[in-house]
C-alpha cells in the first residue's frame, strides 16, 4: 500500500529526530530515554541501591537509565502489556498491573523491599478524538496514582506523563493530596507539538488516602 503523504512526513520528521539519532548512537531503545535523563538531572530521584517500579516499560528506554543510575545494588521491576527484550539487571512482568495476578507476582518480586519511585510514562493508543484519547490518559494516570498509593514508602516518588487538557486540573489535585512536592516538568526531549508533561511528585505521606473510583 502506498504510503499516504502525512505518514512519509511523519516518517521523515522521526528519522531526522535528534533524540531518534541520539538513541540510536548510544544504544538506547527509545528517544524517551531523554526525557527520563532530563527528569532525574532536574529533581535528582534515581539513587544507588534504589527500588523502582517501571509502569509500562516496554520497550525498555527508561529501564535502561533506571538501571544505569540505580546500579547492581538497586532493584527494577518493569510490567507492561507487551514483550519487551531482556534488560540485564530487570525483573519484567507482562500483564497488566491492575490485575491480581500480575500484581501478585510484582509484590513477590520485591521480596518485601520499600518501593523508592514508581515511574509512568504510558500513553493510550492514541485515535486523534482529542475528547476520547484525553480521558484515556487521564485514567492511566489515575491507575498509576493508585497503585503508588498501594505500593510507594512514605517519602518515595511518582513520575508520570499526563497530558495538558480536561481532567489534568483534578489529576494535579490528585498529587497534591499524596506529595509534599508536586512539579510540572516538560523535557526538551518532549516534541515542541506534544501536549506531554510529567507530574513529579515528591515525599509521599503515606497516610491512608481513599482509592480511586470507576476503575
């Protein structure tokens, strides 16, 4: 089938992308690695000996700097719907997180460690219907928000892509309820059209917040 002129566009924009280029010459598996690289060079979250939770890891750009900046002594458990090739050093679970199973096997994986951070940088598949594609992302951060809540240390954190439209005003509430420190955070790896952001959140409660409904 030929290729329609907004896709060759599309395709030529990515191939000439710096960030595409980047990855590719220093063994990263997805531009995204940037964006990740930017968040911890800006609030300095990922530690030595830390334990990281990847939401949605595949392929496995963000466990890659994750392991990098934890070391051999940290633990990264990344989960995701899809395969995703092995990354030495990363437990990976495929399923969904909300689900028991996967959920049970997470915890399992953790052999009772505290959870440092959780990272999201999920996105739905997106169908262009900015009035369907906006819930869905708010709702994945909704999940994530959630299962923090289940799983994050008192003082830990939670890093997730969201995206600038109806429903960002209550996830930031949301944050704010949970977090001593809430920031809103563009990388420059971002692409300048991108809606993108990513809510940091910083010094968990802890305290006993109420679950999220209509999950």
């Amino acid at each position: 089938m030929k290729k329609s002129k907004s896709s060759h566009q599309w395709l030529k924009n990515h191939e000439d992308d710096e960030y595409v280029k980047r990855a590719r010459a220093e063994g990263y598996r997805s531009r995204a690695s940037y964006k990740l690289l930017e968040i911890d060079a800006r609030f300095n979250l990922l530690k030595p000996g830390a334990t990281v939770i990847d939401l949605g890891a595949a392929p496995g750009g963000w466990c890659q700097v994750v392991i990098e900046k934890i070391g051999s002594q940290g633990t990264l458990i990344g989960i995701d719907l899809l395969e995703m090739e092995p990354i030495p050093g990363v437990t990976f679970i495929q399923g969904d997180f909300t689900e028991a199973e996967p959920f049970e096997q997470l915890l399992a994986s953790l052999d009772g460690r505290p959870v440092d951070l959780v990272f999201s940088d999920m996105a739905p598949n997106l169908s262009g219907v900015k009035n369907i594609d906006q819930p869905r992302a708010a709702h994945l951060v909704e999940l994530s928000i959630d299962f923090a809540d289940q799983v994050l240390r008192p003082g830990g954190g939670l890093v997730c892509k969201c995206f600038e439209g109806d429903g960002i005003q209550e996830i930031r509430q949301q944050y704010r309820a949970r977090y001593g420190a809430v920031v809103n955070f563009k990388p420059k790896a971002s692409r300048d059209k991108s809606r993108e952001l990513y809510l940091v959140g910083q010094s968990f409660s802890g305290k006993s917040v109420s679950r999220i409904e209509n999950r």
